[in-house]
C-alpha cells in the first residue's frame, strides 16, 4: 500500500509541473525536463540528482538539447594546448587588445569576428586572469565565459 501511495504521490507532482518553465535554479537536462515543479526543494533536488547522475546536462549544453542553450564557444584539446604553452604571450596580448597569440587562439576556438572576440577579452582581463597565479583551465573556463 505504501508503494502504491508514494507512486501516486511522485506521478501526482510530475503532473501537476507539466505547464512550468524549465527551472533556473537547476539548470537544464533531462530532470528539469521530467519533473519540471520546482515549488518546493525536495523537486529541486530530484531535477538537480537526475541532471547530475544521468550525464545528459553535459550532453545537453554541447548539443542543445533537453531546454539547453548550445555553447558559442567549445575548446578543443588544440586550444588547451595553446593556452598552456602560451599563457605569459597570452596574458599580455589580452591586457593590450590585440596580437598574433589571440588571433591564434580565436581560430583554434572557430571564432568568426576576432576583433570582437580580442575586445571581450581585453575588457575582461581581470575576470580572466583572477588570480597571478591562473591555471590554463582557469583561463579557459573564464575566456568561455566571457566570449561565450
């Protein structure tokens, strides 16, 4: 009896969500598609459990898919490379606006306006570089977010 009151109760909140928006709070992926209630925090742990244990919101974002807004920028092992070898020459160039290393990088990520893309990413020096001790992922991951 008591599976049959908890099936009822999980079917009873996955119907009742059917007209909400994909949640903010939990991103995007397969959970917020399925239970798509976010009234009370027990359902925002169900979408954000789901999201993270299947592997479909990283799927999700690359594909644009499953509510997801497909990345403008995807790094590549090429890009990491260039980053990693290239961090001093990239710092400076990024401080300046221009130079061979951005443009370099701005291919190795398929960016159409390049001087656009070295505009971002001057202006955004200090997000970038937040630390004076920035890993290449760091970088990266801040470039993606500020060009992207």
């Amino acid at each position: 009896m008591k599976k049959i009151l908890v099936s009822a109760a999980v079917a009873l909140l996955m119907s009742t969500g059917a007209y909400a928006a994909v949640n903010n709070q939990t991103g995007c992926g397969l959970g917020s598609q399925i239970i798509k209630d976010d009234s009370s925090a027990v359902l925002l742990a169900l979408q954000a459990t789901t999201n993270g244990t299947s592997g479909n919101q990283t799927f999700g974002v690359t594909s644009g898919t499953s509510g997801c807004t497909k990345v403008k920028l995807v790094m590549n092992e090429r890009a990491e490379e260039f980053v990693a070898s290239n961090m001093d020459q990239l710092a400076k160039e990024i401080a300046m606006g221009h130079g061979e290393s951005i443009d370099t990088l701005a291919e190795l990520l398929q960016v159409e306006d390049k001087a656009t893309f070295a505009s971002a990413l001057q202006t955004n020096y200090n997000s970038i570089y937040a630390t004076d001790k920035a890993k290449m992922a760091d970088v990266l991951d801040n470039i993606a977010v500020v060009a992207g």
